[in-house]
C-alpha cells in the first residue's frame, strides 16, 4: 500500500504547485484538457519549472468547468512554441500553455513521495503518483510552493 493512502494522508507528501500547462486525454476524456502539467517558480532565474503531470483527483464534472475556467494557448506539442518563461523537456511539451503563470490557479497535490527525475526541469525533482487533493483559491503563484522550498522537502 502507497504511503498516500496510510493514516488519512498524514504520511504523503505534498506541494502546492502551479498549472503550467495541459494535455488531451484519451479515451472517455479524448478532446478536453484532463492531464495538467504542474510546477514551480525558479527566483533566480525567473522560469517557471517542471514537477509533474497530474490526471488524477477531479471528477468529470469538475474538468469540464476547467476547460474554461484557466486561459491556455495551444501550442499542439510544438517546441518552437514554448514560451520563455516556462523551462521544460522537449519530452513534456504540452498540448497548451497558460497565457500567464502568473494568473494560473494553485492545486495541493498528494502523492507517494518526492522524486528524481531525469525528465522534469525543478532540478529533477518530481512527485510520484500525484493527484490533485486540494484547489488552493487562498493561495496565489508567489504563495505556492518554490524551487527552494522543494529542495527542502526533498
């Protein structure tokens, strides 16, 4: 059993990371945005980075209401149109990007722990078996969780 589901969450591990992008799902989700790629701000170099891809903790409902409610530009996966701002593995390039991560919500994502990755650019650290467990509507981008503040919980 994942460590998540053990003592109500009370052992997991948790970020409060920023929407930085979003992918097409596939199947009973094909054609809507339902995998959101998550990450956090670097204060020294002023990019955004990557943590992780997250599918999980939203009903169909809820991700329906999402389609609308986060301002994203599709950029179909094309690296060329990656913006400045967002530093990211050709790997990871999402189907759309936030037109501002500055104005992009901020989700609690619980997962079994933290991670290395070669694949995300927060100085590959990652979240395993993320899903979202909380939207943070009292929190704004230079509340969520930092780069820093990463290494720390690492």
């Amino acid at each position: 059993m994942k460590k998540d589901y053990l003592e109500e969450g009370a052992m997991a591990d948790t970020a409060d990371l920023v929407v930085l992008g979003a992918y097409y799902g596939t199947g009973n989700k094909g054609g809507m945005k339902s995998v959101y790629l998550m990450g956090v701000y670097n204060e020294k170099t002023h990019k955004w980075h990557t943590v992780t891809k997250v599918g999980n903790g939203f009903d169909d409902q809820t991700l329906a209401k999402l389609q609308k409610q986060i301002d994203m530009v599709e950029i179909k996966k094309n690296f060329a149109q990656v913006p400045s701002w967002l530093e990211i593995n050709k790997s990871l390039v999402p189907d759309f990007v936030v037109k501002d991560p500055k104005k992009s919500p901020v989700w609690e994502l619980t997962g079994a722990e933290f991670s290395q990755s070669d694949t995300h650019t927060a100085s590959g650290i990652s979240l395993r078996f993320p899903r979202v467990t909380r939207v943070r509507n009292d929190k704004t981008w230079n509340e969520a969780t930092s780069l820093e503040r990463l290494y720390e919980l690492l």
